[in-house]
C-alpha cells in the first residue's frame, strides 16, 4: 500500500489521516459486521478522501429496486444472483448481470452459458441488441460470470484484468492500480481476493449517488462469514471490501439484491 490513499489509491496522505480502528486480530486487519453495522481497520486517506477518514460505522439496507436511474448513466440489474444449497449438497447458484445505459451500453457480467435468453430479453427491454454493447466486463473468470462472450463480437471485453477487442489486447496495467476509464461516468478497477485478479466497475452520477458493480467481491448483503471460504486471498480480499464500502452508496453484489451503504459519521479524533 505504501504511502497511498487507500479509498482512492491515488494520492498520498501527507496529513496521515487515518479511519479509527474499531477491530483487529493479530496481524491481519480484517473487516467484520456486527448487527448491520461494519468495523473497519486502520486505512491511510489523503485530504480528497478525508470525509471519509470520519466515518466510525456503516450500516446497509437494501435498494429495493433492481433499477437506479441517473445521468449520464442509469443501472439496470437484468439477472439478480443467486448461491444456496441444495437438498443434495451441492450449490445452485448463477452471478448477477447488471446493465448500465448512457453514454454507451455497458454490460457487467454474462451469467451462466444458459442465460443467453436472458441478456437478450434484457437488452431488448431497453431496445438493445449485442451489437448495440460497447463494452463487456467480466468481474473475474468462473463461469457463472463469463458464460454468453460470444454475443458481444463487436465489443471490447474486461475479463479480470485483460482488455481486449478481437484477437487485439490492449495494454493496460491494472496491478499498478490503474483504473480503466471508459468515460467520466464509468471506470473499471481492481479489487482482487476473491480470485486474483477480479475487477468491480464504478458508476458516478445516480439517482442512489455512486454505485459499484462488485462481482464477487461480495456475495450478497449480509454475507460475512460466507465470503471467506470462497476466497483466494481473504486478507486482501477484505481490504478492497472495506476500501469499496467507503467509496460507495450501492453496492451489486455477485449473488444478492443491490445494498445501499450508509455511512454514519463521528467527529475524528
């Protein structure tokens, strides 16, 4: 992390303006939930971030809509995700696909290869077709999440930390905490752990404020204690969720309904 702003990773903090730490076990500084609310660890943030450097407590809710209007683009959940057990013990379970529409037609994952007349109907219901998507973004590899690419020849797809259109990929360094900027109201950054190279997309300028398409980052609302078994890396993986709760307002999970984030503010001491 280095001298970096976490919530941003952007700029530095030469004001060492810290979260209060609210919980920590040994070495690993992980986050946890307690009756709705989240704790968070120690977290350097710069001056642009320092709003946030007061924030002792956060608490969800759930949108209740799968639509969140706003300009320059809106956010349309076409497929809420799923995962449970079954009678057998096995997992059903099938990734959330989120359109946004404004500027450009941008899809955020593609489901289960059985969910091709899904999208379809989707897209259609805001009258697009394939061709109409500019650009593909697969949050991470498992195939609940990557399962109908072949509908989007014409776009330019994000799978983890790959960029390419056709058989032309693009130089882009995402492990250096580069964001891929589609436009001003849409970017693409890493948030790794769950895999090890997953990405979430951020959307500025709704209705509900900014909205971060997650993937798998996390499961659902109310999912801890359930993530952590599913991860790669845990440790990481819960930085980058404590560093998305302080960036947004809604968050779409991989297998849940979208959840607003609520922060509540102290005084920093």
């Amino acid at each position: 992390m280095g001298n970096k702003c976490w919530p941003c990773q952007r700029h530095p903090h030469p004001t060492k303006e810290f979260f209060k730490c609210h919980w920590s076990q040994g070495k690993n500084r992980i986050s946890t939930s307690f009756r709705g609310f989240s704790r968070f660890s120690v977290i350097p943030a710069c001056r642009c971030c320092s709003a946030m450097s007061v924030a002792s407590r956060i608490r969800t809710q759930p949108v209740g809509s799968s639509a969140i209007r706003g300009d320059p683009y809106s956010v349309f959940v076409i497929k809420e995700g799923y995962a449970y057990p079954d009678r057998d013990g096995n997992t059903k379970a099938d990734g959330s696909i989120t359109l946004l529409k404004g500027r450009q037609a941008v899809l955020v994952d593609t489901g289960n290869p059985w969910d091709k007349g899904v999208i379809l109907q989707g897209l259609g219901g805001h009258g697009l077709e394939p061709e109409d998507v500019s650009f593909v973004v697969c949050t991470h590899g498992h195939s609940d999440h990557v399962g109908n690419l072949n509908l989007f020849p014409q776009a330019t797809v994000i799978v983890s930390y790959d960029v390419c259109r056709r058989d032309v990929y693009l130089s882009h360094d995402f492990r250096a905490g580069l964001p891929f900027k589609i436009d001003d109201g849409v970017e693409v950054f890493a948030t790794p752990g769950h895999c090890g190279s997953d990405v979430s997309v951020l959307v500025r300028g709704t209705e509900e404020g900014t909205v971060v398409v997650a993937g798998d980052l996390f499961e659902r609302e109310d999912d801890e204690g359930s993530w952590q078994p599913l991860s790669e890396n845990p440790e990481l993986q819960a930085k980058h969720r404590d560093r998305v709760r302080s960036l947004a307002d809604v968050i779409i999970p991989g297998h849940g309904a979208p959840f607003r984030v609520i922060k509540e503010r102290e005084p920093a001491l």
